[in-house]
C-alpha cells in the first residue's frame, strides 16, 4: 500500500515539474534509497559502532558504481561518446 502511494506521489510530482520516467528512476528513486542507507551509517555512527557505519556507507557506494558505470558505458555507446579511459576497479 506503500509503494502505491510513493508510485503515486512520484507519477504526480514528474508530471507537475515536467521529469521524464528516465530521470525519476534513475536519479531520483536511486538519491532516495541511497538517503536511507546513509542516514543509517550516521545513526549507527553516533551509536559508536564504526564498523558497521563504515560498511554500510562503502557497500552504498560499492553499489552505486556498479549500477552506474555500466549504464555511463553503455549511454556513452549509443550517443557516439564512448569513454576514453580504463575502468579499472580495484578491492
């Protein structure tokens, strides 16, 4: 029921600022979950559990750079704009 309601509030609120579907989804819902894991980094930091503050936010932004820079990639081929560099992630 939730999820309706968000659903709702988002259809609306694109319509009314004029957002594609593609902005909302990628951008704003992903600014929106990652809010979450992040207050929970600071909530668990000023409870002084640091190791697991620490390894929510690396794990965020672990997925944040997954998610993107396969999509960067791709968009960047379609457009004619490959990237000109090496992507190499390391552990």
């Amino acid at each position: 029921m939730v999820s309706e309601i968000l659903v709702g509030s988002v259809e609306k609120t694109s319509k009314e600022f004029g957002f594609g579907e593609m902005f909302v989804g990628t951008i704003i819902v992903g600014i929106v979950g990652n809010a979450a894991e992040h207050s929970s980094a600071i909530v668990l930091a000023r409870k002084r559990k640091m190791d697991l503050s620490i390894g929510i936010a690396a794990r965020s932004g672990t997925q944040i750079a997954l998610f993107v820079m396969p999509i960067l990639v791709l968009v960047g081929i379609v457009l004619g704009q490959p990237l000109h560099c090496n992507l190499h992630f390391t552990s």
